[in-house]
C-alpha cells in the first residue's frame, strides 16, 4: 500500500468501529454494529419502527449472500465468515411486514486482516550517495486489531541489510545510484497477511539547488498572495524538505501534493494545508472537510480545521453533525454539541427527526425526554395522532400511564366533545361502549314512550304531560296500566254526558225543570233512570187522573 494511501484506510477503519445508521423516507430505521474477530464478523442488528417481523437481505462484499426471513426480535445477530484478508463493503437491506412494506438500508467496510504502509526515513525516498553509499531506514506502520505481528522484508538491489521477524523496523544499504523496490510483508496473530511495497531511489551527488524544489518554488510563488503567505526559492523549499519545519525530511510529495490542493480549496493557503498534513492529519480528511465546509456554507473550512487540531471535535462527529444538518435543518452548533457531550451519530439522527415530524425545537424535545418519554414512542404517538386527527401529546401521556396503543386507537375512536380520552380510559374502553349503549337503549325507550303518550293523548282527548304524569307516577312505567286508566276516564266522561242528555230529554217530555229530574235521579232513584221514568209516569197519570175526576 503507497504512503499517500494511509490516511484512507486509516478513515475507513474509524467508520467501521462505529455503528451505522440508516433512514429510509418511508420511516424505517436501521443500525448495524460490526464486531471483527479474526475472520469472523459478528454484525448487531438494530430496527426500529415498522411492523414485525421483518426480512433481512444481505451482501458481505466478498460474493457471498444471505437472506434472513421472520426476524422478530432486536437486537439480532447474523454472523458471516471471511477467508481472505482485505476490505469488503457489506449491505443490509431490511423490510417490514406493513401492508404497504417499509424499507430501510444500511451499508458500511470492514477491514479483515492487518493494513501496512511501508515508510522510509526520508520521504520520498530520494538518497544522494554519500561516501558511496545510501543507507535507508524503513518502518512498517500496520494497523490490525489482532498482534503480535510476524514481518518478512525484501530489498531489491540493496548491498547489505538488516532485520528481525518481530520488529515492524528495518534498514537497507545501497551503493549504486538507481531504482530499488523494498517489500515488507506483515502476518497478524489469525494468520491474515498484507504487504505492501516502496521505491527508494538512490541518486549522484546533486550540485546546487534539487530541480523538484524549484518547481515547488516556482508553482507555489504564482500562489501568492491569494493562497500563499510568500513567494518562495528554490532554496527554502528544499530546506522545508530537509526538515527545517518539522526536524524531519518533509518530502517533495507532500509539498506538492498541497500545492495541487490549494488550487481545489480556495479557501485555504499552500501553508495551512501544507502544516495539516505535516501535523499528522491526512489529506482524505481535509478534502472532507472542505466538503463539509461547502455543504454548511455558513461554516468556513478554517474554523472546522481548528475543531479537529485542537481537539473539540473529530472529523466523524463534524461529518454527523452534517448529516443531521441537511437531512432535518438541525441546528449545527446544538448538533455537535450533542455529540461531543457522547450521544451516538444514530440517535441524534433520531432526536432530530422526530423534532421534524412533532414540528418541535430540539430544546422542547429535551423536556419530553427528560420527562422520561422514549423517541420512538414519541414517534408512534406522532404517527398515530396523524392516523387519527388528534394531538399527539395527549396520546403519548395517555401511553405513559399504562394504556397501550390499541386501547388509545379505540377510545380516541370513541372521543367526541363530552368525552375526552383520557376519561374514556380511565372508565375503560369496554365499560364505555356499554354505558354508550345503555344510554342510547335508554334514549330510544324515552323517544317511544314520547310518542306512545302523543298516540294516547289523542285518542283519549288528554295532554301528553298527563299522559306521562299518569306513566310515571300511576302506572309506574306501564303502559297498559295506562291505557286502562284512560279507558276507565272516557267511559265516565261519556256516561256523564248521556245522563245530561236523558235529564234534558225527559225535562222537556214531562214539562218539568231538569233541576227536578236531577233531584230524582239523584235523590229518591239514586241514579236509576228507569226508576225516575218511573217516578215520572206515576205523577202524570195522577196530574192526568185528577184532571178527569173534576
């Protein structure tokens, strides 16, 4: 692996020890942890949101697949195999059992094995003979998560050598002005092995000033004064690439690998990236970081520089901070905030979107989870007040003290304005529905005993309250304890009305006032008709008798 590499891998291998989330727009959300163990990969599945179970569709990078139907449980756990050292990019596809399925996908590298660049003393390593030879020192910086390390060197044209199996250091000899390739290859404790390779050149005795440290001269000098603090010689370039800045041969490479980046990054001076690199800090991060910079647009790349030197924050908390940043309109400051204070790039992602579906301010967020509500019930609760047209507050507190979802689903379903649903948990879903129904029993026995007395109130010539006060208060709720009643009040108005009528008659038949016959009737016949006709007849054939006599 080539010098200029390192700082990639180096990248690569800070996002694999991380979990790695992913969103789909559809809600689903996935994290994966890998843990490497020699060969073997153990990947920590996490998933939220969705409707188990769920399927997980994989691909480990080195051709091998797999499919994992009928997961219901999380976290989860899939292991997977590799038999040759190397990085492989690895993708997991998840899908829930929603009627419409839900999506989510997630992906990340794992490096299996050790990773070596081989360095030399001088970089680039250009030697001038000096009394005939040119001595380099070589180390082999491997990472690897599993030591000790084993080393084999090769150096190609070298006159002499020196090495140790268990030392990642080495030296070489050359007395020959030419192009020599030096080899060291690392095997790790598992038995995974990488190597990597290294040209070394070994150069006649220069006179005057190196042709390499006058282009840099050169091409750096038309930088100024827009991307360089001075016009440079030849002469102080070559003493930067002695080391006259760091006590160390700097390298033509790097110097003019800053040079090649200044014309990309505007923003920054030939020496600003010249001095990142030289304080140890990668090349790929500062790209990034010049991207993160022009996605922010409002955050320059010299205060994100700043941040990662000084330690406030990694180049992995800024690349999440930006995510949250153009993904949910986060706050960019609160973002990273939040990071440095050690909360996880996945639940971040979480915090800030379930700010974007509740429409609340992260800060406001924080009361509800200090309060000790859970994101994903907050998100539920959003999703299921969307369902139903509610508030989303009052679902989540009905859920905290005990309700589940579906009893909060019915009894939002059965709210209206007299009833809350709060108070219809409270008496319970089922008990509700049954008071519901015996309310409405009762009102339509009250609407067919309204119109049972409107039906007799006319037949009978009375009221509709009399007819309820006899209801209620006589017969007791009995209707044909009421009808007879009614009854029984008809026949003696009508029997009242014929005795007005035979009074009248029988006044005037007899010539008599119905004073009279009511004296009768009432009196000696003591309510017989009859007897009064009786009477009647009697006292006209005296009246009558007495007529003839004379």
């Amino acid at each position: 692996m080539s010098r200029y590499r390192i700082f990639t891998v180096i990248l690569v291998m800070a996002i694999t020890i991380a979990p790695l989330p992913a969103m789909a727009e559809d809600g689903l959300f996935v994290e994966v942890t890998p843990e490497v163990t020699c060969g073997d990969v153990n990947f920590l599945v996490n998933v939220e949101d969705g409707i188990l179970p769920y399927n997980l569709a994989w691909e480990f990078g080195d051709g091998e697949s797999l499919e994992e139907p009928g997961i219901d449980a999380f976290p989860h756990t899939t292991d997977h195999a590799y038999l040759v050292s190397g990085d492989y990019e690895w993708v997991l596809n998840v899908t829930d059992s929603s009627e419409i399925p839900l999506t989510g996908m997630t992906s990340g590298i794992v490096t299996i094995g050790p990773s070596v660049t081989l360095l030399a003393d001088e970089m680039p390593p250009i030697k001038e003979l000096e009394g005939g030879e040119a001595t380099f020192n070589f180390t082999a910086d491997v990472l690897g998560e599993f030591p000790p390390f084993a080393y084999e060197w090769s150096f190609e044209g070298a006159s002499s050598s020196t090495s140790d199996p268990a030392s990642n250091t080495a030296s070489a000899t050359y007395t020959t002005p030419g192009k020599y390739t030096a080899i060291v290859t690392v095997t790790d404790d598992c038995g995974f092995t990488h190597t990597d390779t290294l040209l070394v050149v070994v150069v006649e005795p220069l006179f005057g000033c190196h042709p390499m440290a006058q282009r840099i001269a050169d091409e750096v000098s038309k930088l100024y004064p827009e991307q360089a603090e001075k016009e440079y010689t030849c002469e102080e370039i070559y003493y930067i690439f002695l080391g006259g800045l760091t006590g160390r041969q700097t390298g033509f490479g790097r110097l003019w690998h800053a040079y090649k980046l200044a014309l990309t990054i505007e923003d920054l001076t030939w020496e600003q990236i010249r001095d990142w690199h030289l304080d140890g800090t990668g090349w790929g991060l500062l790209v990034q970081l010049n991207r993160f910079a022009e996605a922010l647009e409002n955050v320059g790349i010299v205060d994100l520089m700043d941040r990662v030197l000084s330690g406030e924050n990694t180049v992995s908390q800024i690349r999440s901070a930006l995510r949250v940043v153009i993904r949910y309109e986060a706050d960019f400051e609160d973002a990273l905030a939040r990071l440095a204070d050690g909360l996880s790039p996945g639940k971040l992602a979480q915090l800030y979107r379930t700010a974007q579906d509740l429409d609340l301010d992260p800060s406001d967020l924080d009361g509800y989870l200090e309060m000790g509500f859970d994101l994903q019930e907050m998100r539920h609760a959003a999703k299921l007040a969307t369902q139903l047209g509610g508030d989303w507050a009052a679902l989540i507190i009905a859920h905290s003290e005990g309700y589940n979802w579906g009893e909060i689903r019915k009894a939002h379903q059965l709210a209206d304005e007299t009833f809350d649903v709060l108070t219809i948990l409270d008496v319970g879903v089922q008990e509700f529905r049954r008071q519901q129904r015996m309310q409405t029993q009762e009102e339509r026995r009250m609407e067919l005993n309204l119109r049972t007395a409107a039906h007799y109130a006319n037949q009978y010539g009375a009221t509709e309250e009399d007819v309820l006060a006899v209801f209620n208060e006589i017969c007791d709720g009995d209707w044909k304890c009421v009808r007879d009643y009614l009854r029984e009040g008809s026949g003696n108005s009508h029997q009242a009305g014929q005795d007005q009528r035979t009074a009248a008659r029988l006044a005037t038949q007899y010539g008599i006032s119905e004073q009279e016959i009511w004296s009768l009737f009432e009196g000696t016949c003591s309510g017989d008709w009859k007897c009064v006709r009786d009477q009647l007849r009697e006292m006209f054939r005296e009246e009558h008798g007495k007529g003839k006599d004379k």
